[in-house]
C-alpha cells in the first residue's frame, strides 16, 4: 500500500458543484487513491452556487484569516469544510466575499465571462497554499486540475520551493478543454506575482487569454496529463510545443484508468 500525500485543487467537485466533467473526476479519483492507502486533501473554491446549509459547510477558524495579494489588493481569505457523503474525505473551500459570492461559476446569468476571473483563479492558487503551509501537511504530489489551478506549479518551483511543506512535492498539471475566448485587461502579471517571481517567469502569461494559463501550467508542471476530449487547433498546437520538452500524458478513462494514476503519482514520488 502506497502511503502517498495527494493534494487535489481543482475549479468544482461532485456533489458540491457539477458542470464540467472536472467534477465527476474529483469525485472518483481522490476516493480511489485513498482506498489505496494515500493520504487525500481536496481544495475548490466556494462558488456561490454551492448551498452551505444543504452540502453542510462550515468555516475553519483556526485556518481563515490571512490575507491573500491580488497585485495591489489584499482580500482576507475564508476556507470551509465539508465532507463527501458515504466517503471518507473531506472538501476544503476557498472563500472571499467579494470573489466567490456571486450566484455563478464564470460567467454572469446573461453568459458574460466575469472580468475578474484571473483575479478569482490568482487568489484560489494563492489560497491553496498558504493553507496546505497552515494546516503543517506535506504533500507529495499536487494535482492540480483545469485552468484557475494553473498558477500552482509556478509557485511551487518559486515562492514555496525551499518551504519545508512543499520542498520535495512534484506538481501534475490536467488539462481540460474548457477554453474561453475573453481576454483578461490590466495588468495580470503584476496580480500573479509573489516573492522570488521574476517577470520573465510570467512571460507565458501576457497574452491574458486561456492559452496564457495553460503555457504557465505546461511550463511549471512536473508532469502534464491531457484529457481524452478534443482540443482546438490552438491548444493541439501548444501540447505539440510542449510535447519536445515535457512528456504529455493522455490517461484514457477505462479499466486501468486508476491503476495508471497510482503508478504515474509513485513514479513521480520517487
């Protein structure tokens, strides 16, 4: 039995919140390395669809409290806790009024991408961490899952690499196709940055598109893994880029879809 220390971020698990096949892969995956003897911690945001009193969230005092650096604004963060019905894990939520109150996901209810998605994805990245360092839990892998986790390698190749914590975790980046065509304004590398970031590391991000998320993912991540869904000539064309330095794996969802995480997550640890 593997005693592994997986951490799981992603932007949705199942039965919180389901609208992309993100959640239903939260879902199952944490439980089955789990039954495999790994140690889980899951993280998402709290979107305000999430029904606090139905999924019996509550707030983790010991753990709220810190404030979180978007670019000039500091946003105090507020983490949740719930567990999974008829499994033994429990759902860590990410939380701040101003981000993730609002009765939607990523767009408004007339469709409209919120403009401050990156600032939401910067601030869930951000909040991961310092409350993984908070709750004293070393992982040894970190999974992070679609496009608002992306920023997480990054950081820990930089702000967080010498941070007893994180020291030896090796980060899996999966990709989804969730794409979006909005184009973040002002000045996102500024919001992006922390300590030992310089601004060449986040070269890749300027583009202020989807794809600047994604490059920043396949650039910092130990290990890329690629869904079985189709991608757009413009993201074939980054997992091409990419694929010369960094293997890009594609795990088919079938009978041995389990057992090739549990091998891919050992390898990695070792």
């Amino acid at each position: 039995m593997s005693k592994l220390r997986i951490l799981y971020a992603a932007t949705e698990i199942d039965p919180f919140l389901q609208t992309t096949k993100v959640a239903e892969f939260l879902r199952m995956l944490p439980q089955a390395m789990q039954e495999r003897g790994m140690e889980v911690r899951i993280f998402v945001p709290r979107f305000g669809l999430i029904n606090e009193r139905k999924n019996r969230l509550h707030e983790v005092v010991r753990l709220s409290g810190i404030n979180i650096a978007v670019g000039e604004e500091e946003k105090p963060l507020i983490i949740k806790v719930a567990s999974i019905p008829n499994a033994k894990l429990q759902v860590y939520f990410i939380d701040n009024e101003d981000y993730f109150h609002r009765k939607s996901v990523l767009v408004d209810k007339d469709n409209k991408f919120h403009a401050d998605n990156d600032e939401r994805a910067i601030f869930f990245c951000k909040g991961v961490l310092e409350t993984v360092k908070k709750l004293g839990w070393a992982p040894d892998i970190v999974h992070c899952n679609d496009w608002m986790t992306s920023l997480i390698p990054l950081y820990l190749k930089t702000t967080y690499k010498n941070d007893p914590i994180f020291k030896t975790a090796k980060s899996v980046f999966s990709v989804y196709n969730s794409e979006f065509t909005h184009k973040f304004e002002g000045d996102l590398l500024e919001k992006a940055k922390m300590l030992d970031i310089e601004d060449d590391m986040l070269a890749n991000l300027s583009s202020g598109d989807f794809g600047a998320f994604i490059k920043m993912g396949l650039q910092y991540a130990d290990t890329v893994i690629k869904s079985t869904e189709d991608f757009s000539d413009n993201l074939n064309a980054l997992f091409q880029e990419y694929n010369n330095t960094k293997q890009i794996n594609t795990i088919s969802t079938d009978e041995n879809t389990l057992d090739s995480y549990f091998d891919l997550y050992n390898e990695l640890a070792n």
